[in-house]
C-alpha cells in the first residue's frame, strides 16, 4: 500500500500577478517558506513540508472570478502549529487586505478547532487552523459527523 506523505504542492491560478504577487509573498513568507521562485510570472513557496505556488491565468480568463462551489478547488487550509499562529495569520491577512470571512474562532470540526478564513484577491479561500492532539484520528472521536458542525453548512459569504 503506498504512504502519503504530504501534498507537494498546490498551483493556484489568478487573474493579475502584480496584485497576487505580493498577497502570497507577505503570507507565504510570513510562515516561513521559502521563496525558490519570484518572477513577473511565477511565485512558488516551500516550507513546512508544503508548497504553493501562483501563476496566471490564460488571458482568455482574465476577466473571470473564482467560483467557490464550481468544480474543482472549495478552499485550502494551512495546518499551523499554534493558535497564536492563526491569530498571527489573520493579523498578516488584515495587513495584505484580505477580504476576511471570519476571524479566529473555534469551531466544532474537531476538538480544539481553532481557525481563521480569508479570501486573496481573487476570491480563493485560504484557512489556517490549529488542532491539538490527533484531532479527529484520537480514538473514540469517529468522523466530522460527530461535530457540532458539518461541511455543507459554511457560508459562501
């Protein structure tokens, strides 16, 4: 059976590099990741066994927004080590301009959920939490289902 080891990396499309380039390089840097590659065309940060890079779209797509609940990305999330790492990231998506969709909070996903969701300048969410322990895989604690909260019931806003 093959063994996960991380994702490798994530590309993200957006509309207009000069307004993106440097949303990602304040967040992306601000969490310690390095920087292997800052073109006009190109932002690519690795760090913490994660890598995420931008690029633009074709420019027949220039114009378009990203569509949350379309096929393909709903959002990501950063696993951060702390809460007071996600207090520091929602300051740092405050000081980047981010639209936020909610400060830090706990949340029911799991046990000690602490998270804070924000938008970058094309509409794509980005979260980052804090879980303690195991989260969900302590034993006893079965699924998501189990929380206070479920999936389908996040806001679009």
């Amino acid at each position: 059976m093959p063994h996960l080891n991380g994702i490798a990396h994530i590309q993200l499309t957006v509309t207009d590099m000069a307004r993106s380039i440097p949303f990602y390089r304040r967040l992306l840097t601000s969490m310690n990741m390095t920087l292997v590659s800052d073109t006009e065309r190109s932002l690519y940060g690795v760090g913490g066994r994660t890598g995420i890079t931008i690029s633009p779209a074709d420019p027949e797509f220039e114009n378009e927004a990203f569509k949350q609940r379309h096929p393909g990305l709903h959002h990501f999330c950063f696993r951060m080590r702390s809460r007071q790492d996600v207090d520091e990231i929602y300051e740092i998506a405050q000081e980047i301009g981010a639209n936020i969709i909610h400060g830090p909070q706990q949340d029911g996903f799991a046990p000690g959920y602490y998270s804070v969701l924000f938008e970058d300048p094309d509409g794509i969410r980005i979260e980052a939490n804090h879980v303690p322990g195991q989260g969900l895989l302590a034993p006893g604690l079965g699924q998501v289902g189990n929380a206070e909260k479920v999936w389908d019931e996040i806001p679009d806003a």
